[in-house]
C-alpha cells in the first residue's frame, strides 16, 4: 500500500513508508498492523514469486516514471542475482539504477548514489575484483564526504569495506592508517565496524610479520565484543568470523598450522550464518593452506577442491588462481611435482588473464619449484626469473626474495 517495504536484519519483519490513499481510513494505531501484514503475506509467497513480484513493481513504476519508487525494487532484483553468485547480472542492474538516480533531486540522487556505489563495491568483492571493488567503495566514500552528511554507522561500514579489499591488495600500511582515520571519525558510533578494524588490521600486522601485536590486537578486539550490543544477526556472524580468520592468520605464521586450522574451521561455521559467501570461500581457502602446512594432504586437497568448486560458481578467477597456487604448494611438499607443475599451469593462466603480477610472481615460483625436483633446470631457472621480475615490478618483498631464494638453490645445484 504505497511505499516500499525494507528488509530488517536477523528477522522477517519489514515496514512500508509513505501510504497510499484509501489508506487514511486507518487509523494511526492500527497502521504498523496493517504494514506487518502486508509484509508478512509478501515474504510468505515463494521465492520464484516474490522475484516475479519485484520485477513487475520494477516495470510498473519505470513505465510510470517513477524513478524514485523503482530503485527499491530494482536494488531487491539484485539481490536476487548476488544471492544466486550472479555478480555479473547484479552490477549491470546497479549500473541501471545509478543512471536513474541522476534524475532524482541532489540530496536524493547522492544518497541513492551513496548506497549503489556501496553495493556495486560489494558484488565486485563476490566477483574477486578487488580493483574494481576498492574504485567503488572508495567513490561512496567520497560521496559520505558531499551533500547531507551520512550517518557515522553508515560511514564506518564504508570504511570498513575500503579497508577489507585494501588488505585483499596486499597495501598493508595502508589498512592500519585507514584504521586510524576511523578511530578519528565515526568507529565510535559502531562498535561492531569498530572491532571489524581491529581484526582487519590484526591481519595486516600478521602480514607484516608482527605476529604478537597481532595477536594483541585480537585479544582487544574480543574483549570489545564482549562489551558491544548483544545482536545475533549476520554483521555480528561477519565479525565473529573475521575475528577468527586474524587469529587463524596469528598462529598459522607463529607455526602452529593445527591450531589455525581451528580458528579457520570456525570461520566457515560463522561465515555461513553470516552468509559472506566471499569470506567463507576465503576460509576454504585457508582451512588448505592450514592442513597443507600441518601435512594432512587429503584434508588439505578436499578443502581447496571446495574453493574451487565455490570460486567458479561465483567466477572468481583470482580465488580460483590462489586456490591452484595452495595446491601446487602441497603437491611440492608431499613430493609429487607433475601434479605441482600442473597446477601452477593452470593457476599462472588465470592470473595472467587478471595481469596479476604479484600473484603470477606467486605461481612463477612454485612452478619454478616443481621443474627444479623434474630435473627441468633451464626452464626453471627461466620462470624464477621471471617471477623475480614480476615481484620487482609491484614492489612485493616478500614474493621477491622467495624468487631469489629459489634462484640461488637453482646455482647451488648447477
């Protein structure tokens, strides 16, 4: 009955705003019944119609040109596609609904652009574009900045977002200092984006090889979340599993790969409650790595082969890529470099169609690595090269002095 109706988090319940004629004839008590109703019979049609139902509201209102009434509907068609792993056909709806909110009155259109930005940024992430879904994140941050302030919750789950795919793209330094900005500007007003950061810059200090200010970063990161709202929806899941995937990452580099094994089989557990399907192929992903490094190979090969098996549905290359890398890796361990060479070929394929060259580096090196043991020398020394090469021209240390270590076994056995 005019309006729209707003998902709230953690339950069924939604609200409509701005009635329609006809029903003035209610009265003020009896409105928020009327609106629970409609939104119950609403939730309680199946799926395949209440899809059908968004897009024939979507087409009635643009026909009316209703831009303001549509964009709702369009962002719940969406949805639908990212709910299904179909970033592709979500973005080209979003692209959509930002050339309608140009149409809008300013403060309007810049609060719409705000959130589709946002959104945009989030299927990218879904796509593993982190490129990409920095550019959109970073422009909804710009946009906090323009027009109507946004609210301070609003802004510190941007700046959470930015900072997520910032630590995605290796930029390290850059995550703590985007943590201080938020300590100086809006984490106060959200708690739970509050120890979101500290996890997230816990996995930075790791990744600097600060392994005991990470781990201390966690420990105060917890006990804040102890002291934060009590909410079981979804964001607090996405903490919960962000939290343990920092601590995973602390005891995995101070070498207890079993131990981060854990933490990581609980990400997965809060993942799924939280339904980041990005973060709990992430937690796959390092369930591998985990028993790859503690040197159980079968648990280690059934947890990439579900990475896989989920970064295809979403057409994830770059997780795909990562997740061949891990497999070469413990193929080189367990002593079996056909299959190790194998899959480096495959991942090296899907970072060079990325232009990765921190992750071709990566793939360079273990590929490398398993023509060494084939006794394959000059072609190996080719590809450590090559890998040097790359890592050089990103700045990666870390990648680079892996290349170079590799490079000096190859003269040691020359």
């Amino acid at each position: 009955t005019g309006g729209w109706l707003r998902s709230v988090a953690g339950g069924r319940y939604t609200w409509a705003v701005e009635p329609a004629p006809g029903v003035d004839a209610l009265s003020e008590a009896e409105l928020p019944a009327a609106h629970r109703r409609a939104a119950e019979a609403y939730e309680a049609l199946p799926e395949p119609l209440r899809q059908r139902a968004c897009m024939e509201l979507t087409r009635q209102w643009l026909s009316a040109e209703a831009s303001s009434r549509a964009l709702p509907w369009l962002v719940s068609l969406a949805g639908w596609h990212l709910a299904a792993l179909e970033p592709g056909p979500a973005m080209a709806v979003y692209r959509f609904a930002l050339g309608l909110a140009d149409a809008l009155n300013p403060d309007a259109a810049r609060e719409w652009q705000r959130r589709l930005w946002e959104y945009m940024g989030d299927a990218h992430r879904l796509a593993g574009e982190p490129v990409e879904a920095e550019a959109a994140w970073h422009t909804a941050r710009k946009l906090d900045d323009e027009g109507l302030a946004s609210p301070a919750g609003d802004r510190a789950r941007r700046l959470f977002k930015r900072a997520s795919v910032v630590l995605a793209l290796g930029r390290y330094e850059e995550v703590l200092g985007l943590d201080r900005e938020g300590r100086r500007d809006c984490l106060s007003a959200a708690p739970l984006m509050s120890v979101s950061l500290d996890a997230l810059s816990a996995l930075a200090l790791s990744a600097l090889g600060r392994f005991e200010d990470a781990r201390a970063r966690v420990v105060l990161a917890r006990a804040q979340l102890l002291q934060a709202a009590k909410e079981d929806g979804p964001a607090r899941a996405g903490v919960e599993a962000l939290l343990h995937r920092a601590m995973g990452s602390v005891q995995l580099g101070l070498g207890f790969p079993e131990a981060a094994a854990s933490e990581y089989a609980q990400v997965l557990r809060w993942s799924e409650r939280s339904g980041d399907t990005w973060e709990h192929s992430t937690a796959l992903l390092n369930l591998g790595d985990a028993y790859s490094r503690a040197g159980d190979r079968e648990r280690a090969a059934h947890f990439f082969q579900l990475s896989l098996e989920l970064d295809s549905r979403t057409g994830d290359r770059r997780g795909m890529a990562y997740t061949h890398h891990g497999l070469a890796l413990l193929h080189t361990r367990a002593g079996a470099p056909e299959l190790a060479k194998e899959d480096a070929l495959r991942g090296l394929q899907l970072a060079s169609m990325l232009e990765d060259r921190r992750l071709q580096s990566l793939l360079r090196c273990v590929l490398g690595r398993a023509q060494l043991q084939l006794g394959e020398w000059e072609e190996a020394g080719r590809q450590l090269q090559l890998a040097a090469r790359d890592a050089s021209a990103v700045g990666a240390r870390l990648e680079l002095l892996q290349a170079e270590a590799c490079l000096r076994v190859l003269e040691a056995r020359r």
